[in-house]
C-alpha cells in the first residue's frame, strides 16, 4: 500500500501518520559500541571480558580497533532513519598510551569526540568495571578490600569528569551509566555489609557536582549473572532506593530480571518517583542472552509504555545486546530500526478511543480496536519514514548490508 493510501487508513481512525512521522525523527537511540567488537575493548592489556557478558560467536568481521570501529558505525548510522548517538565504554579508549583505568583521562578519548563532531551525533559514556584483574573475583566497589575499591572509584570518578567534558564538547547531555559486576557465586553470609560497600563507593564516585546539561549519572541494576548466582550486591531494590534518594537516572536493562516479568509494566511506576530513566533494551533469551531485539511483544510493549505513559522527553533509550555469530553490523541496523519500529507503532496507535473504552470498563471495545488495529499498514508508514531520510528499506536494505559484511570478513 502506497503512503497516501496508509495515511487515509489511519486517518479514518484519527491519526496522523505525518505528526507520527515527525515525532519518530527526534527519537535519538543510542547505539552500543560494544556490538561491535564482541565487548573486547582497545585497552592494551588482554583479559576475558569477564563479568558475566561474554559474546558468543565467531562471525567473521570483528572490529580490531577504533578505525575499524568507526567504519563500522558510520556504515551503520547511514542504515539507520534519523540521527542518534553512540555509548561508549571506558575500555573503548583510543589512545598509543596504556593508562590504567585509575589513570584515563580525557584525551585518552578525544578521538572520539572529534568524530562525533564529524558526525554530528552525541556520546554517552559508561565506566568499565569489568575485563581487568582487579575485578577477576567479580567485586569492585564493594570488594573487602579498601585499596581496590578505592580503584574503581577512582576510575569511575574519572568516567563522570570525561562524560562532561564530552558532553560540554558536543552541546550534548553525556549519559555515564554505572554497571558494576560486584556479587557472589555462592550464598553469602552478610550481604549487608557488601550493599553498604557499595553504597559508600557510589556516593565517593558521585561526590563531585557536574552540571547536568553536560553529564548525568545512571545505575544499572542486575539480578544475577553467570558466577554471580547467589546474590548480586546491586540489585534492582538497592539501586531504585540509591537513584531516589540521590537523584541519578535508574537505567532498567530489560534482561535484567526474572525471565517472566514485563519490565515495560515498571517505567509508569518508577517514573512516579523518578524524574528520568535509561533503558537498555535488550533481548533476554531465558536468561540475560543479551539477543539482538526483534519487533516482538516485549519491545512493543516498551514503546507503548513510552507513548502511552508520555515518557518519552524524560527516557534515554539506548540499547545492550552483542551476538557475535551474525554479521555485527547488520546486529545494529536492525536492532536500532526494531526499536524505531515499535515506538512507530506506539506513535500510530488511536489513544483517545482506546483510553476512552478503558475508562468506560468496555474490555471488550479496547480488545477489538487493540486487535484490529494490528492489522493497520504500519509497513507504509515505515517506508516513507525511510525515505523521507534517505534510506534504505527492504530488499535494497539487505543488499547494502551483506554488501558490507563481504567487505569487512576478511579481517583477521
Ligand atoms: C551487563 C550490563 C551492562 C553491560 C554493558 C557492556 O549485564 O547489561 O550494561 O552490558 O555495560
Ligand atoms: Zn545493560
């Protein structure tokens, strides 16, 4: 169905695809770096990854360094409708240097800020408390031990002093999200004692003031990880009471919870007591699989979560999930158009007669307008959002990217 076909269709239902289509414009996603090179990282030093967040595959195409990298997402973003940003990790410095990751500084990443200039897109920016020898027992900031705690503050002090200075470079708030590792494989005798570890290291790490039109902290809770099982010290009620009373984002990474609960069901009730929230959308496959996200009920449900609830001017949405046994910059391009995808059809959806139904307990009505509305030529729309930015969509899209993972696999 042509576009003017579709924009007659939803307009007999009172919508208006060229206000959707306006509005999924300014929707800025931002776009794991880790993808990229399987969570490896540039630092000089090797080590597992570590932490639980291993990439599984072998797909050939790895990028290798930075330049890579970047060719990686430049190919990337020109597959992509709209402009977005790129989250980067700590380990992902660009630098001849070796600092530690008590001694990296802003210059370590400049490169990167350059080519955000370049690109015109915006940064945010995550500490690595992962892939290094002082988090091999899988604790950092609430490790037992004074002096590799006072490590890891350290670095992520210097995290948070980076992600303003890039966000004062690009004119563009800076995102810096704290995930740390830190629990136990087995039942732990005081969990106490580990949560206020915890709690003092975040509040050394956070004691500078940053201007928040440069940079804002999240933390990201977990409930388990492999060599975690028995208890993660950040868990999800430690960082929620840690983000009110401190006034930092909560990121909700959407693998980061029982397998069977619906995460899009928690942002209208934290945003209750939080003025903003990060998400990690992501696609947890019985466990925290970290797959890449299809347009599948659990995604939808998050768009319309962020629609419906008007969230979407208080929400970061950036996404996490790395497979390394597809081509990885094919694994962006459709995890990222996914997401437009959903919050598309949140944006297309007829909600004064859906809440109209609701308010009036006709459970009936809002089951079959739901239902018939699925029906819909959300496909159109898509197409001539596409367009209208010039890019690609459907077969033409598949040849641009197997064209560019044929260029990238000989790689070593
Ligand atoms: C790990 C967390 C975390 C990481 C990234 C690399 O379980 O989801 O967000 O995936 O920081
Ligand atoms: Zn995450």
């Amino acid at each position: 169905m042509g576009y003017e076909n579709a924009k007659a269709a939803f307009a007999d239902w009172g919508v208006d695809t060229d206000d959707a289509i306006k509005r999924l414009g300014t929707v800025p996603i931002s776009m794991h770096c880790w993808q990229g090179d399987d969570v490896v990282g540039f630092e000089q030093k090797t080590g597992s990854s570590g932490g639980g967040i291993q990439a599984t595959g072998n797909h050939p195409g790895r990028a290798r360094n930075p330049d890579e990298l970047r060719a990686d997402l430049e190919f990337a973003y020109s597959m992509i409708p709209g402009t977005h940003r790129l989250n980067l990790h700590a380990m992902y410095m660009d630098t001849d240097e070796a600092p530690d990751r008590d001694e990296i500084e802003y210059r370590h990443f400049e490169p990167w800020v350059d080519w955000a200039k370049a690109q015109g897109i915006g940064l945010d920016f995550n500490p690595t408390f992962f892939a290094h020898a002082k988090a091999d027992d899988n604790l950092t900031l609430s490790h037992p031990d004074a002096g590799i705690r006072d490590f890891w503050i350290e670095h992520g002090a210097r995290t948070r002093e980076i992600a303003a200075r890039i966000g004062s470079e690009l004119g563009s708030t800076c995102v810096n999200n704290i995930w740390a590792p830190d629990g136990y494989k087995d039942i732990p005798i005081d969990r106490m004692a580990a949560r206020q570890r915890l709690e003092a290291s975040l509040d050394a790490m956070l004691a500078v003031q940053h201007s928040p039109e440069m940079m804002r902290d999240a933390v990201e809770s977990k409930l388990f990880g492999i060599g975690v099982e028995a208890c993660t010290v950040g868990s999800h009620e430690f960082y929620m009471g840690y983000a009110i009373r401190k006034g930092t984002l909560l990121c909700l990474d959407m693998g980061h919870f029982h397998p069977t609960e619906n995460i899009a069901d928690k942002l209208s009730a934290v945003a209750l007591s939080l003025p903003q929230i990060l998400l990690h959308v992501s696609r947890p496959m019985r466990w925290d699989s970290d797959h890449v996200i299809l347009q599948n009920d659990d995604i939808l449900a998050m768009a319309h979560e962020l629609v419906s609830a008007n969230l979407l001017d208080r929400t970061f949405i950036g996404l996490d999930f790395f497979d390394a046994t597809i081509s990885r910059t094919a694994a962006w391009v459709i995890g990222v158009r996914n997401m437009q995808k959903a919050l598309l059809r949140a944006l297309l959806t007829p909600w004064e007669r859906l809440r109209a139904a609701e308010d009036k307990l006709d459970f009936t009505a809002r089951l079959t307008l739901t239902e018939e509305f699925k029906d819909m030529p959300f496909g159109a729309v898509w197409d001539e959002f596409c367009a209208g930015l010039e890019t690609p969509s459907g077969l033409a899209l598949i040849n641009e990217l197997e064209a560019y993972q044929a260029k990238v696999a000989s790689r070593g």
